[in-house]
C-alpha cells in the first residue's frame, strides 16, 4: 500500500473523507457502469479484466463439490454449464473442445 492510499483508507475510516475508488482497473466507463449495475442487481466484480489464475473458491448447494479450493479461473464456466446441463458450444471456434478438468495437470497446479 503507498502512503497515499493509506492517507485516503485512513482518512475514509475516520470519516474525514468520502469513498473513493482506487482499484485502477474500475477508473474507465465499462468498470463504472458494471459498478451501477451491480447496486441494482447484486452482482459485483472486482476488476474488469479476464485470468487464467488460481482462485480460492467456495459454494454451497447442489453441485458445491465442483466448485471447492483452489481452482484456475477460465475452468469455472465450464463447470457451471455441466452443473446446469447446458451444452454451449462457442459458434466461433471450431477447434478442439477441451475438457474441463484435464486427466494430466500442469507442474504448476497447486492442487496436484
């Protein structure tokens, strides 16, 4: 955290100032809008941009088992359409379909 973001945490703490947003990625019109949107459907986001990371995950429900610890990010739509029985296929690719969750996984993955 830089001095500056620790006067403005501070200072909005205190309630010397008001809000503010400092995530960079939310400062264009798309971040702003979703963050409008979001106090009216209760739905929010973090950020505006797409990853491959690992994610901490967690649910509950019917399904919650696919969806538990560490898990890459671009895996979860794939897991949320065989949850809900839906058969997408992107119109504009015609390669491979790849699995979900691969038998053999990467020496990066932190859950092998």
């Amino acid at each position: 955290m830089s001095p500056a973001e620790a006067t403005i945490l501070i200072s909005t703490i205190t309630g010397k100032a008001p809000l503010m947003e400092l995530a960079g990625q939310q400062q264009n019109y798309y971040a702003q809008l979703g963050q409008i949107l979001g106090n009216w459907n209760g739905v929010g986001w973090t950020g505006v941009t797409h990853t491959a990371d690992w994610t901490l995950r967690m649910a509950c429900g019917p399904g919650q088992e696919q969806f538990s610890g560490l898990m890459r990010n671009d895996e979860f739509f794939g897991r949320v359409l065989d949850l809900f029985q839906v058969d997408f296929r992107n119109p504009e690719y015609h390669g491979p379909i790849p699995d979900a969750m691969p038998a053999v996984r990467g020496a990066a993955d932190p859950t092998a």
